[in-house]
C-alpha cells in the first residue's frame, strides 16, 4: 500500500521529501505541457511515483461546473465526457494516456463517473478505453 496525497499540499519540494506518491491533481482540469511534465519529474527522486489524473474532458460533460478551471476551448463541448465513444474523447484519452505512460508511472482512474446504474458496465467501458 502506498500513502500519498492528491496535489502538493505543502509545495512540491516539502512534499517530496514526505511522500513516495502523488496523485497529480492538474491534470484533471488542464493537461501539463511536456515541459512542464519533464520539470516535475527532474525535481522528484527517482523512485518517486506520480499518478496522472484523467482529464475531465474524458469524465465530465462540459457543462460540469469543473470546467471553470479549463484555460482552453472546444469546438463540440457536448461530445465530451461520460466515456463517449467520440473522437474528442478518444483524443483526449490518448493524450491523457501518453502523458501518463510516457511521463509517469501510473494513470487514476479517480474521478471515475458511473456511465449508467449498472456499476460492472461503467467498469467494462473504462476497460475498453485503457486498451486505446
């Protein structure tokens, strides 16, 4: 079992030296340039382990309130979320995916929504999106 906080809640250098884990809060409202990725990684042990949250726009309908945190547009908000089988999305899936694989050791699947009553289905459907 590994014990970790979801963001640097005390600054990154201070949590760094308490914690083996986080679960890196940003990406669920805007996805971190490359740069930015590689920065973090650069400044945390090497056993250190970050765990990407999904973006929103995989999770959440974009009429979700937690777009107010969003510093881009869509051009077909209503194509986001829910696991939609759409090409937005996928897209962001994959960019979510690439990030998390290439840059981080691990993926969250955290903010998780139900896709309908049947909790099995949700899990299939997420199944079927980490295999994108």
């Amino acid at each position: 079992m590994k014990i970790g906080c979801c963001g640097f809640s005390k600054g990154m250098k201070t949590y760094l030296t308490r914690f083996n884990v986080v679960e890196v809060q940003t990406t669920f409202y805007q996805l971190p340039t490359i740069k930015t990725v590689e920065k973090w990684y650069s400044l945390a042990p090497q056993d250190f382990e970050f765990c990407v949250k999904a973006w929103q726009g995989i999770t959440h309908q974009a009429t979700s309130p937690t777009y107010k945190r969003f510093r881009g547009s869509l051009e077909k908000p209503e194509n986001y979320g829910f696991f939609q089988q759409t090409d937005e999305v996928i897209r962001a899936w994959k960019e979510t995916k690439k990030i998390a694989l290439h840059y981080m050791q691990n993926m969250c699947y955290s903010n998780v929504q139900r896709v309908s009553n049947q909790p099995m289905k949700t899990w299939l459907t997420l199944s079927g999106f980490s295999k994108k």
